[in-house]
C-alpha cells in the first residue's frame, strides 16, 4: 500500500449534499428559459406498421403550437449507439417508413405549454397500415416471420471516425430472419475437454425484461441560439458521447453543441443513449427559435428509454471429479425489440463477465441478438451481468450438488488469481476473487447455516418459514473502450490556497463530485473543503469518458490525479525557488509547502501561488489526461470477442440469506454479506452505498421486478404495478471491502457500483433452492412460482437423498 | 400527464357542498384527500369540470362513541384510523388495515371515506369495515340515507351514490363481548403495493367461549367487490373453533372467491392465498375473542 492517505479512503460527506438537501441542485426539469416552450411527442399505438401519411394541418392550425416535425424532418439522421460497418446504425429520431414497437416515436410537437401540445398531438393524423408482428425472438428468427427491418442499411457508421474498419466484413454465418447481431467465441478444446469430464450438465435459463427506475423522469431542454450555438441540459450519463451523436445527427461542429452541467437523478444505465426525444427538442427549438422543454412521462420513461433484454441462456459445462470447470457451451438468445439498442454489444458482454471469474480453458460462446417488435433494450446496471451470472451461478449450485461438493468450495477451486491473463489479452492486476468468496462464506456463517453437502435441513423450518443460503460471484470492468476513450481533467489553484476541480464528469448520485474531489485534496495535500468542483459543462469541462462502463474511478480518477499532480509539480518548483530547496526536499500538508524536517521553512500553498502570479503571471493551472487502455490500438471485437477490453476488473462475493414462506412461495431476502474487491475505496461511505444499492436491484430483479408484455404492450408501465423494492423490503446487508492494490487506478482504486448488482440474483435462487428443494430458473422468482414448484416437487427433497 | 382544467370549490356548509355536486352532475368530482383523485386525474381517467373540496365542510371528521356505536366521519385520516385508542381496542382490524394502506405521507393525507368511494377490489379498509357490519350515511339532494356497507359497492370504482350524493359517516356496533378480529394481507412488497388478496374477520364466541356464535369473513382483491364469504361465515356459526373448522371455512372461502387474472397475480394463486389467509386470518382473532370476555 502507498503511504499514509488523509483523505482518500475516508467517508467524507459528500460535496453535493448540501444543494441537494436545500434543494438548490439543478435538474432538467429545474431549466426554465425565458419564451420556452413545451414538446410532446406522438408515438405509434402498434407494435409493427407502415405508415401511410401524416397529417399535422389540424395540429398546426391549433393555437398555441409553434412547430409540428415528422420524420421528413429527420431524413438523413440515422443513428444509434452501435453504429459500426458490420451494424450499422438502424434508427431515426422520427420513424421514417415504419413503426417497430408501441411507443416508437412518429411526430413531435411544440406548444406554448404542455397541454396545448398533448392537443396538438391528438389532432395529427396518422394513416397505418397494420403489419404483423412478433414478439418472441425464437419465433422471429423462423423464415416466415415478419421481417422488422427489410431494407439493408446504407451508408457510413461513426465507428469509422473512431479508426474502426471501412470495409464491411462479410459474415461468415448464414443470414437468419431479424437477427440483428451474433458473437462466436472460442478457445481451446471444447469437445475434447467435455470428453475428457467426469460431470456434464446442460441448463437453461431465463430472465425477464426490467426497468432502471430512476427518480428523475427523462428529461431535455433545448435552445438554439441565433449565433448558432445549440445549448442543451440533457438527462444524460456522459456528456462528450451526447455531445457527438447530436453534432452528428444535427449535422453541426461539435463545439458548436454545449451541453450544459445538470444533476441527474440516478441513471443506471438508462440515460446513455441518445434518445428521440432529444433530438427533437433540438429541431423543434431551432425550428421555432425558441427554447423547448420535453419532459418524459414515467409511463414514457418505462416503456421508450430502454430496458434490460430479456435473455435465455443454454449451458453445457463439464467438470473434473474435483470440481474444475473444465468445458463450457454457452448460447445466448436476447430479444433486443425493434432497434438493436445495445444487443450485438450485450451479447458480447454475457462472454465479458464470464471470463474473469473462474477459469474456464475450453470454451465455445454464441450469443445472438434479435429484432422483434417489443421496446428497445439496452444498458441497464450490470449491463448483461445479472443475466449471465444468474445463469452460471445456478449451474454451478446444481453441478456442486451433483458432485456432491460445497458450492463455495467449488467456487474457490474455478476463482482466478492475481497476475493472470484472460483469453482476450487483459491482465488481472488486482483481483480478491479468492478473498471475497472466503470472506463471504465466514461472515456469513456459511459453513453452520448451509451445513455439510446433502445434510438434513428439516430443523430449519420455524412455522411455514425456512431458511437457506446461497453464494455467487461477478466482475465488472473499469471502463472500456468506447468514444471519447479517454478522460482529461484541469487542477487550477487559488491564491488562498484552495483548488478548482474541472472535469466532464456527470454526477448522477454516483458520489463522483465527491470522490474525484478527495483525489484532487490528497495529492495536493488540501483538506476536501478546499477543493471546489466545476463539471458536467462540454464549453467549461475537458473530455469525459462519461460515468458509464465504470470507468469513472479508474480513468477520469487516474486523470485527475496527473492533473493534481501537475500542479502539484508546478507549485513545489515555484517553492522551491522560494524556500531554497530542492523540490525533492518538500512536502505540503494541511496547505502548507515546508522543506522536510525543516518547521521553520514553509510557506502557504496560498503564498506560493501568490508569489509565481507576482513573478511570472503564472497562477498555476494542472492538467492530466488518460487513455482507457493506453499503449493498445486495437478495440475489442464484437463479434469474436478479440481484443483487450478493459485495464482492470472489480470483483465480488455474496452469501445471500433468504427466508422462503412455504404456504404462500414467498421469499424474503434476509441478509446480504457482500465482499467486493474495489482496490481502494475512495470514499468507502460511498462505495457501501453502492452496494447497498446494488443488492436492492439486484433483489427485486430476483424476486419481483419484470416489465409484463401482452402483444408488444407494456401492461405495467407504473410504479404501482412494476414493484422494485422499497426500503422495508431490503436486508440487513454485511461484509466490506477485501485487501486489493489496483495499479491501474488512482490510489489502487477501481469499479464499484455496478457489478455487485449481478450476484445477487443467482445468491438468492441458489438460497430459495437451499432453503426448500425448489430450483426456480426463470426470473423473477415470483410466489405464484415458488409455490407451483413446491407443489410439483415430484422428486423426495434434496436432503432426503 | 396533462390535468385538464376545471373550476375549483371549497364549499363551507354540507347542503352547499351537495347541491354543487348535484347541479354540476356527473361532470364534478368531490376532493376528500386526493390521493386517489389527482391520480385519476394525472391519468385522465377522470376529467371534471368541477372538483368540490369538502374539507372545509364542517363536522365531517373525527372518531366518536356514542351510545354503543362508533361513528366515524368520512374525512377521519387513515392515520388516525390507525392509532385512535378506539378503534385499535375495540376494531383491531380496522387500525391492522389502516397501518398497511400506503406510506406514512399517504396515511395522513388520505381518507377512509375516499378510500370506500373509491370502491378500488383491493381498498384496505372496506374489509375490516364491512367485518364489523358498518351501516355507511350518505346526504344528497333528497336528505340523508343510509345503508349497509355491503351494498354499498356495485362495480369496481362503482358505488350506489346518485348524482349529488355524498358521503358523510359511517357507524360501527361495538363489538359484543367475546369478539376478536384480525385483518391480513398479503402483497408482493411489504408497503405501497395493492394486495394480492386481503381478509378481514371477525369472530364472536358463545358463552362457553368455545362455539361461534356469529362469524364474518369479508374478502379483498379477489372479486370486483369486496365480498362477504357468506357460505364460509355460515359454515362457522355453531361450531367449535378449532382449526379444522377453519381450515374448512377457508376452502369455502376461496371457492366462493372470484379472483382474476391480472398484470399483478393469477386466478389460481389468489385463491390458493384467499384459503390461507382466510385461516390464518381466523388462527389470529380466536385468541383476541378468548381474551375479550
Ligand atoms: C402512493 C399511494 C399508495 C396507496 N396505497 C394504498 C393502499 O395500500 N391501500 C389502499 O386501499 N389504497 C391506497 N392508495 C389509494 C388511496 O390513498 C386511498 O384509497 C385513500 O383512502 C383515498 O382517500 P382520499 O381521501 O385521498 O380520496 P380522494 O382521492 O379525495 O377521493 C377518492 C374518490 O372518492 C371520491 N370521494 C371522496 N370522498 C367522498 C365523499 N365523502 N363522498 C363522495 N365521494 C367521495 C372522490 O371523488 C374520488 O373519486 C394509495 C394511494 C397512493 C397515492
């Protein structure tokens, strides 16, 4: 470990609180410009049409309404967040052809208020001509389907600009009915090595679409001003990828495009991508010369801003005698709804967040991603994680029962270590796996409360109540690859000794402010009230890689300790002048610079920048940038899965303690013992709010949460009927963060926040399994499910065997 | 998520409130807590000319015993319905059912007037209340009436109320010696969901603390109206309380139940839960009717 750290690694509150406790932190839908008007937009009611004609005469007509757009208004804006040769970008802001699901955008409007414009809505006319649709991935894949996207798109993609390949790679697969994206990925022997293995298994899951349920409802406010600037406050994640999709799409330099600092009122993954609704408060502000405000409803924010896919998965692993996992066959079907979203991107990750957790030699991977015409999918916390681990981990339970070995053991036989290196090229620099699993299973009382493999479990029962416990493990990376690649920050100190922060960062109830703040405080050696932070702004702010793929610790951290340090380096030459020493010589504390040993020789931080802006004019302005993945040219490939990905990967463990309610199937989760290896916690109140979080999602994406479709129609777009957990619901929680040094990140830190959602799932399956013999697949493990499965427990109770 | 605009009242004398509702017809809405109606109001379910609040109507609130019955003012907060010293000692079921009705914030602004004219299947209080056979006031254009709770109900989000009407109080028999209730739910999440199914009984014991005398059973969720098991409460008067009687009790419950199928549970799995709360529901107000003699 470094040094003794003072202000790194502490629960220092947070320096948002206090704009948001008093209720002065900006949101969207806090921006209100003078002359602003209201957007609404009009979405198709069916899941697959033509249209025909669009009539906005009466609508236009309606007084009140400024500017009616259509999709002859977004011709030439196709675009979409896998933009590559391969899969090219299959959206537009307004439908052009064809509507794809209910709630695909058709037409905007903009009005003198909100009710006005929800008039207008109702006034434009829109001829359909209703084609069949589908909505079950399997069934579209068969060659009578409808196709969703009939024509083959054309055209450039913004992965070119980025360095990716002109030429478009043919596919060596056969082309299959609305698949709009497939991995294959293979290494070493898989046939020999199921050959060569003592137990086989094969397995299917199931997982069910889920919503991000951020507080905050999408919002965007646009202003086109007449000096040709277009200034927007977005919902957003990142604000230098929102900047270069809308450069792109509005057809505009991208410096002429600012995105102003917002707060985000949490994000999770759904408010990455460029969403419609943006896009058209842009042209309705630049056609109206006015500013526009569109503000989703939740109804809107459940059903059009993307949603976890809901995936099956097949297994096949074979095992030696002792438990190693020696051969694994994983297929992935997801259905990404009418525009791929991020499916070729998720499909690439389900084999991302297999590789760095147990050590599997012999490996063939197929995930395929499918158009159907259900809502769109995409980033959701975990971003494929909960659905694959869910998977592989309930596998894991079944094959340590068959084998008759403890699961836990299982795990820390198959666990990776320190030093190794993934097929794909990346080194695990840092890695606890084997301290969280051992940690977890102590904590936990693991060892009493699961008892010896096969041993009796009847004692549990307390009434119609049983407990059991189950254990899983996951990974996430530390950024990846993605534009702008890099992050940068400025450190610009003051007179008095204090110190501005400035970066692209988003803080979105991450902790971000806070955490990249007491980076900057511990290398200049400042307390945390001494730095203060401007972010978020693309005029104000450096490039951000944006607070997604979890790369904000490692990279935009990494980043802003250069850019402290630079400072730094600047002010100890200055002082050394003054205090006539070598810069090695010095070191600050509290705020001031004193040569080593020497009390009698110090001056101010305060004091030395005064005496360089006297003596050169320079006040002292750090800067420090970071690549993600510096020294590699190579991005990862989507489709083969080559390529190094990412610098560093967090990991986690958690026991997970249910209680299953046997006359009514419901399950409780009583406790969550969770360790997780972050590196360094930067601020570990923040961190074990992240994994407080994180075991919430992942919990109700266990046992409740499920977006319910009939015919493409989401039936519970509420918050009424799409339950997530509230605060009673959630578990006494326990368990820290284990020993681990990334060197990588600044400090030793790395991801936390997002992975630790991914465990939880198969903890609690494997616990409901456990507790009461029940092995429920399909998520969420409802108590219409369990009870049918108690029911139908053909089979005498695992214990009794 | 567009209210449409409407004209606003605050009425300050009941005959006032009733004969604005009755002038404006079926374009008003009366506004007791709003925690339904802004709602129906957000989601254009209702789209009003008028809303009448009747909260500056005096007299329409509060918890009182007078000669043997509890009267009970339409607009008496949720909240207090939960933690009146009355009710909790002499309706157990009535503050179980208030304690599980939304949040803390939800519980004092809504009412339990609103929550019975709401008519929701699942409305927290109409079990309880109809377990302890309240007789609900209603004042319109032609005087007041009133009724028993039971028919009261005639649809989902439907009441016997005629253009005008308005409802005032309820009023409850305290319960006879040897009386325990008990009110259960069960719901995915433990607060802010609707149930999946809600009980409320009541039991009342003989002399020899043993035999039912009188029995309800008032069923929530699983049909479109809070309903009496009739057959199941028959089925228990007479017979000792033991839990086979009420194991069987339960199972005419459920086959009397009416449930659906919906976005937030199944046909069969609610029935499966009216039989088990129904018993579980009856194991816990046996004690509470020993105890009370
Ligand atoms: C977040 C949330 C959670 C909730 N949770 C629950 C729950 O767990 N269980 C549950 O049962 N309900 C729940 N509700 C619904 C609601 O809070 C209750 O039904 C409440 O009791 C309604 O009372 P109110 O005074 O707010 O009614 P209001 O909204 O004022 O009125 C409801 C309806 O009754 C009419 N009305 C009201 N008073 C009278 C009167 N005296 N005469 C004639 N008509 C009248 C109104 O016109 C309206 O149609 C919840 C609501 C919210 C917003």
């Amino acid at each position: 470990m470094t040094t003794e750290l003072k202000v790194v690694g502490k629960s220092l509150p947070r320096v948002d609180a206090y704009a948001k406790v008093t209720g002065q932190a900006e949101f969207t839908m806090d921006v209100n410009l003078p002359g602003m008007l209201y957007g609404k937009i009009l979405r198709s009611p069916h899941p697959h049409a033509r249209i025909k004609n669009i009539d906005t005469s009466e609508a236009e007509k309606l007084n009140g309404v400024l500017g009616v757009i259509t999709g002859k208004d977004t011709k030439d804006m196709r675009y979409a967040f896998v933009d590559t040769p391969r899969y090219p970008a299959d959206q537009y802001p307004l439908a052009q052809d064809k509507v794809r699901y209910i709630g695909d955008e058709v037409a905007a409007v903009a009005a003198v208020n909100p009710e006005t414009a929800q008039a207008a809505l109702d006034l434009i006319k829109v001829e359909y001509e209703i084609l069949p649709a589908v909505f079950d991935p399997y069934e579209a894949m068969k060659p009578d389907a409808p196709t969703i996207h009939d024509a083959e798109i054309q055209g450039d993609s913004i992965w070119e600009e980025w360095g990716a390949e002109k030429t478009k790679k043919s596919d060596a697969n056969e082309k299959v009915n609305n698949v709009s994206g497939r991995t294959v990925i293979t290494y070493g022997d898989p046939d020999k090595a199921f050959a060569e293995s003592h137990h086989i298994r094969e397995d299917r899951f199931e997982t069910a679409a889920t919503a991000h349920c951020a507080l905050e409802p999408h919002a965007a406010v646009a202003h086109y001003d007449p000096a040709g600037q277009m200034h927007l406050w977005l919902s957003g994640m990142g604000i230098y990828y929102k900047r270069y999709v809308l450069s792109k799409v509005l057809e505009m330099p991208t410096s002429q495009v600012r995105l102003h600092k917002v707060y985000i009122g949490g994000a999770f993954g759904g408010k990455m991508d460029v969403y419609p609704y943006e896009i058209c408060a842009a042209l309705l502000s630049k056609k109206t010369g006015r500013p526009v405000k569109i503000e989703l409803t939740r109804g809107e924010v459940f059903t059009t801003t993307r949603l976890r896919f809901p995936t099956y998965i097949d297994i096949k692993t074979g095992v030696s005698k002792d438990g190693k996992i020696l051969s694994q066959h994983i297929r992935t079907v997801v259905n990404n709804g009418g525009y791929r979203g991020t499916g070729p991107v998720v499909i690439y990750l389900f084999h991302g967040w297999t590789a760095p957790v147990y050590r599997v030699k012999n490996m063939r991977y197929e995930g395929i991603s499918v158009w159907t015409n259900i809502p769109v999918g995409g980033p959701q916390r975990g971003h494929g994680a909960p659905q694959i681990r869910f998977a592989i981990d309930s596998q894991l339970d079944m094959i340590a029962e068959d084998i008759g070995m403890d699961p836990a053991e299982m795990m820390l036989k198959n666990v990776r270590k320190i030093g190794e290196t993934l097929p794909n090229g990346d080194v695990l620099n840092s890695c606890g796996l084997i301290d969280c699993v051992t940690q977890a299973v102590e904590l936990s009382d693991w060892k009493e409360k699961r008892g010896a493999p096969g041993s009796d479990r009847t004692e549990r029962k307390n009434g119609s109540i049983v407990r059991g416990v189950g254990i899983s493990t996951t990974t996430m990376i530390s950024g990846a690859p993605y534009y702008p690649f890099a992050s940068a920050g400025i450190v610009k100190l003051h007179d008095d000794g204090a110190a501005t922060l400035i970066s692209g960062v988003v803080e979105m109830g991450q902790g971000a402010e806070t955490t990249l703040s007491q980076i900057v405080a511990e290398e200049l050696g400042i307390s945390l009230d001494d730095v203060r932070i401007v972010a978020g702004d693309t005029e104000q702010s450096p490039i951000d890689m944006g607070s997604f793929l979890s790369g904000g610790a490692t990279v935009t951290g990494a980043a802003i300790r250069l850019a402290a340090a630079d400072a730094k380096r600047q002010l100890l030459e200055v002082a050394s002048e003054r205090l006539d020493a070598m810069v090695e010589e010095l070191d600050i504390s509290d705020g001031i610079v004193c040569v080593r040993d020497r009390p009698d020789r110090c001056m101010s931080i305060g004091d030395v920048v005064n005496y360089s802006v006297k003596k050169t004019g320079d006040p002292i302005i750090g800067h420090g940038s970071r690549k993600i993945l510096s020294g590699t040219s190579r991005y990862p490939s989507l489709a083969k899965g080559t390529g190094r990905w990412t610098d560093a990967y967090g990991f986690n463990a958690q026991v997970a303690e249910v209680e299953v309610d046997t006359e009514t199937g419901q399950v409780k989760l009583v406790r969550a013992t969770t360790f997780h290896d972050c590196g360094t916690p930067l601020n570990p109140q923040i961190v074990a709010g992240q994994v407080h979080g994180c075991v919430s999602t992942g919990q109700g994406q266990a046992l409740m949460e499920e977006i319910v479709y009939d015919d493409g129609r989401v039936l519970n777009p509420t918050f009424q009927d799409y339950r997530l957990p509230i605060t009673l619901d959630t578990p006494e929680t326990a368990g820290t963060e284990v020993e681990s040094f990334e060197p990588a990140g600044p400090f030793g830190a790395k991801e936390v926040g997002e992975g630790v959602v991914a465990q939880t799932l198969a903890a609690i399956a494997n616990a409901v399994y456990d507790a009461v013999g029940v092995r429920i697949t399909t998520l969420p493990i409802t108590p219409q499910k369990v009870l049918a499965a108690l029911e139908n427990q053909k089979k005498p109770p695992k214990n009794n065997k | 998520m567009t209210i449409y605009p409407f004209e606003y009242f605050e009425p300050k004398e009941l005959e006032e409130a009733s004969s604005a509702f009755f002038e404006h017809g079926s374009e008003a809405a009366i506004l007791a807590g709003g925690t339904d109606l802004l709602n129906m109001l957000k989601a254009n379910i209702l789209k009003p000319k008028v809303v009448i609040n009747i909260k500056g109507v005096p007299g329409l609130s509060g918890i009182e015993e007078i000669d043997g019955e509890l009267q009970l003012g339409t607009l008496t907060s949720i909240h207090d319905l939960e933690t009146s010293k009355i009710i909790q000692e002499n309706f157990p079921a009535l503050s179980e059912a208030a304690s599980f009705l939304g949040s803390i914030q939800i519980r004092f602004l809504a009412t339990v007037g609103g929550n019975i004219c709401r008519a929701a299947p699942s409305a927290e209080t109409a079990p309880p209340l109809m377990a302890y056979d309240a007789q609900v006031y209603m004042y319109g254009p032609n005087g007041e009436r009133s009724l028993p709770l039971k028919e009261f109900f005639s649809g989902p989000g439907q009441t016997v109320l005629a253009e005008g009407e308005i409802l005032t109080k309820f009023k409850l028999p305290i319960p006879a010696l040897r009386s325990g209730s008990a009110y259960l739910r069960h719901s995915i999440r433990q607060l802010m969901d609707l149930a999946i199914v809600n009980v409320a009984v009541s039991l009342t014991l003989d002399e020899d603390s043993e035999t039912i005398k009188e029995a309800r059973i008032v069923l929530g969720a699983v049909a479109p109206t809070p309903m009496h098991a009739s057959a199941a409460e028959k089925e228990l008067i007479g017979k000792p309380a033991t839990l086979e009687i009420f194991e069987k009790a339960a199972q005419t419950a459920a086959q009397e139940s009416k449930p659906i199928s919906d976005v937030r549970s199944t046909q069969d799995y609610r029935r499966a839960m009216v039989q088990l709360f129904t018993r579980r529901a009856l194991e816990k107000a046996l004690p509470r009717a020993a105890q009370k003699n």
